[in-house]
C-alpha cells in the first residue's frame, strides 16, 4: 500500500485534532504542516514528527510528494485555498465551511468537477457515531424524523478558539456553525430543504457579527427543524441535537448518543473509531485510494450553501 502524503495547513486547535485522529490511520503520512506563527508551527510539527514546516501554502503544494491536502484553516481562507489546492493537482479536505458565500463555493465545486480530484468538506456530523447511529435507523425504515431541535452554543463575546487562545480572525454563527445543522438536516431525511427562515440579534460592535440567531427548515418530506444558535451562552458549549421522530427521541452530543429520557446509547460498534475527526479522515483518504466521490464532497454539500446564502439574503 503507497504511503499518502499529506500537508496539513492550520496548527491550531482544530488542525491538532486532525493530527491526532491521522496517527490511528495506517498508509498516511503528513510531511508538511503551514501555519502563520514559525515557531509555533514547528512545536508542533517536532511533536508529531513532521519534517517540513512553512507560513506559506504555496512552499507545501511546491513539494512534488504531496498527494493531498487538510485545510483547517480561518473560514475567509477555505474557498481560495481549496481553489489553489485543486488547481496545484492535490486533493483536498477543507474544514467545514466550503466558503463564506454562494459564489466561492459553486467555484469550488465546478473546479473539482473539472480535475477530477477528490475534495471533500469537514460535515463532521456525517461522521459522528452518534448520527451515524441514527442514520443507519432511518436507512433501515426504523425511524423517520419528525423534527430536529438543535442548539449550537458557545461564549464568544472575544474572538477566542476551541483551546481559549486569541483569534486572528472572526467566526461566523450562519456560515460556519449553521452549515453542520442545515447539511445534516437533509442528509438525515435524504430530503432537499424546501424552506428557510431566519432572524438574527444585534450586531456586536466590535466583533461585526449577529451574537444570537434562530432558524427555522422544513424539508421536502414534511420534516422540520428549529435551530438556535448563540456566541453569548455562559453554559455548556458546543451543539446539541434532538431526533424527535416516529419510533424514539435522540439526543446527539458530538460523538455521543442519548434515548430522550437521557439513557445512554451504545454506539461503540457504529464504526472503526469513537472519533468524528478521525472517521470523516479516514472517509477522505479511503476515496483518495478507491478512486470515488467521497461522503460529504464538495458536490454532496453544495445545495446546504445556497440554502445559507438565501438565509443571508433574508437576514440583509
């Protein structure tokens, strides 16, 4: 079995994650890793064993033992990134979100369409055991969904990271956070979106982003879903699924899954690992290999990005 080599680009919390979850996946080697800070990219890169070290992405698709690319880089970045990557012939995984609008993503996906390569989006939520769990139910017509209701919380009043160090950039509660829910809405009822509403809090002075916001989706076959989103919660962080369907309610907690009276649900056998990360990393290299369109490409996600650009509308 050839070695796939990596470049990773994005030291910080998001971009450990991926390190973390690569070490348990035979065959893949990351020989670069690209990050702003120098020194704090080649702590990094000593600690996992990573030979080549740049600010630069550029200098990493240079290197002619590339084969592929992990983006967990700011959202700002993901689409031109993703276009430099295909365009250098790498195959790429950018973290969720594709782009910050309609226009870039659509570009993105017409490229991949073009060259052929593999490029898939962090849509972790595919991965997650937990909803894996639940969609192995619906697939096996145990379960439909009748609604979700969904919570993404965190406290974000200053521009920190998932580790509390401060950020060089702004996150975005529609294009980033809303984009896990909106895409596994649909792809849980394997039911297009055929109707989006949303309204959005203040814009905070400083940060120039909406703090709170609520949405509410209803699919083709009748499911709906309310999500609410918030970067002023003082509580416990992170997002929150509810299944309420036909047979059962469910509660997802990233990869953890809980009956609606709170009895946890033992999804240990769902697949290979108990980590998201590293099953939506594995799912990316395994179609590098079998030459085939991964779960969650950029294609498979498009239709959840025009969905937030008409919520964008909307919310203007």
């Amino acid at each position: 079995m050839k070695t796939i080599k990596v470049a990773l680009a994005g030291a910080g919390a998001f971009g450990i994650k991926h390190l973390d979850g690569i070490k348990n996946i035979d065959g893949v080697e990351v020989v670069s890793l690209i990050s702003r800070d120098l020194g704090k990219t080649r702590e990094v890169a000593d600690k996992y064993g990573i030979g080549h070290v740049t600010t630069d992405l550029a200098d990493s698709l240079a290197l002619p033992e590339v084969d592929a690319v992990i983006l967990c880089t700011p959202t700002q970045m993901h689409a031109s990134q993703s276009i430099q990557c295909l365009k250098a012939g790498k195959h790429v995984q950018v973290e969720i979100p594709l782009a910050d609008s309609w226009k870039d993503a659509e570009e993105v996906v017409a490229l991949q369409k073009q060259t052929g390569l593999v490029a898939m989006c962090g849509h972790t939520r595919r991965f997650n055991p937990s909803h894996q769990w639940v969609n192995q139910k619906i697939k096996a017509g145990e379960f439909n969904i009748q609604q979700m209701d969904v919570q993404t919380y965190f406290f974000r009043r200053t521009n920190m990271n998932a580790l509390g160090q401060p950020r060089s950039w702004t996150d975005h509660l529609l294009w980033h956070h809303a984009a896990h829910t909106v895409d596994l809405f649909a792809y849980q009822c394997g039911s297009p979106i055929v109707k989006a509403n949303a309204v959005q809090g203040p814009i905070h002075p400083s940060l120039g982003i909406a703090m709170d916001m609520s949405i509410q989706l209803k699919a083709a076959n009748g499911a709906i879903c309310t999500l609410s989103l918030s970067f002023n919660n003082d509580g416990p962080l992170g997002t929150f699924f509810r299944y309420i369907g036909d047979t059962g309610t469910y509660i997802a907690r990233y990869d953890d899954l809980f009956s609606g009276k709170e009895e946890k649900i033992d999804v240990s056998n769902v697949a290979v690992s108990m980590n998201g990360i590293e099953l939506q990393d594995r799912e990316f290299f395994a179609a590098i290999r079998e030459g085939r369109e991964p779960n969650s490409s950029v294609a498979q996600v498009l239709p959840c990005y025009k969905v937030l650009h008409d919520l964008e509308l909307q919310l203007a």
